[in-house]
C-alpha cells in the first residue's frame, strides 16, 4: 500500500552520511504533533536532555523505532548513493520538497547544521518557486529544541549500520526513495509516495 501523507503534514528531518547519502523524513499528522512530542521526550535517557543514539545503549536505540511508530509518525528515505555530499545533499531535498509540495504540507523542520543551513535555505527556496508552493513553512532546529527530530535521527543512523538495525527500523519507515541529481529522476524502491486525494 502506498505511503499518503496526511493533510498539511509536519515533517522533521535529520540525516546521515555513510554507505551513501540518507535524508530522513519523519511525517507526523498536525494533530498528532505534541502527543508524539511527548512520547518522544520520554524515550530519551534517565536525567539527559534528549535521545542519544550515536552513544546510547543499544537496547535504548532498539526500542526507540517502535516507540516513535506508535506514535503514529512515519518516516520517508531520500537516499543518494557514490555522490560527493555537496550533489546528495541537494538531490535529497529537492525531491522530498517536491513530494511535500505535491503533498500540500504544512510545515518542514531540519535539523540545524549551521554549515549548511544557508545552502539549504537556498534550494527549498527555488523549489517553492518552481511549484508555486506558498503555504509550506520551514525552518532549521538544533535536536535538543524539537525533540521530534530524533525519529529521523533514528532511522538515518539505522540505515548506516545495515544488517539487523535495518529490520529494527522498519516500524518507523513508510517508504524509501532513490534520488538522482540530473533532472530529479527518481525510482521508488519501497512503499511508493502517492499524491494525497482531496
């Protein structure tokens, strides 16, 4: 079955940089947003700000998926892969503002990198312009403001390390897409992005 976004979906982005270029997308209904928000903030560790997963155990990084899947988020896979940072990069957003374009969302959260916050300011910019998309809101946040971040997090950094992190993900994963920078050619490569019907 098709992934579907819902109507004016929040979208929360992290992403990650081995065995290619992962961009996460984690969509969340707009009514769903503070419950999940909640949830999320408490799967962290005890007496810590936020969720670790680069150094949390990993039992904590296993559970954390179907924790943030029972929140009703899902996350959507922009992947590049044996392209340099600086083409991945770009390819993976613009195709996921296109599909949210397409989608009608309502709001794009990015983790905050602020090397590459201008850059990517930039090209969400000139794919609004190209849609004539007016009513989709973005803006860049470091993890420890927006909590919901790590459900993005989480599946990027699954990814990376293959094997059985992949399965332990898949609760929280909707779909996955293979970008290609010339022209924005795509093929999906599991659970197709469709157009939401009015």
């Amino acid at each position: 079955m098709a992934f579907v976004f819902p109507q004016r979906a929040h979208v929360f982005v992290d992403g990650s940089k081995a065995r290619g270029y992962y961009i996460a997308a984690a969509v969340i209904s707009p009514q769903d947003v503070a419950s999940a928000r909640s949830v999320i903030t408490g799967l962290r560790h005890k007496n810590s700000a936020s969720v670790h997963f680069k150094n949390g155990k990993d039992a904590q990084r296993r559970a954390f998926p179907r924790g943030a899947a029972a929140t009703g988020a899902q996350t959507l896979l922009y992947v590049v892969k044996d392209r340099p940072d600086k083409i991945a990069r770009p390819a993976c957003l613009e195709a996921l503002v296109t599909d949210l374009c397409r989608n009608a969302a309502g709001r794009l959260i990015l983790e905050q990198d602020d090397s590459l916050t201008a850059a990517d300011r930039r090209i969400i910019a000139a794919r609004l312009r190209a849609h004539r998309c007016r009513d989709l809101d973005y803006l860049h946040q470091k993890r420890r403001e927006e909590p919901l971040l790590r459900a993005g997090d989480s599946v990027a950094r699954s990814c990376r390390k293959g094997g059985d992190w992949i399965r332990q993900a898949a609760p929280l994963v909707a779909g996955s897409v293979s970008c290609k920078s010339a022209g924005l050619a795509r093929r999906t490569i599991r659970k197709p992005v469709t157009t939401r019907r009015p």
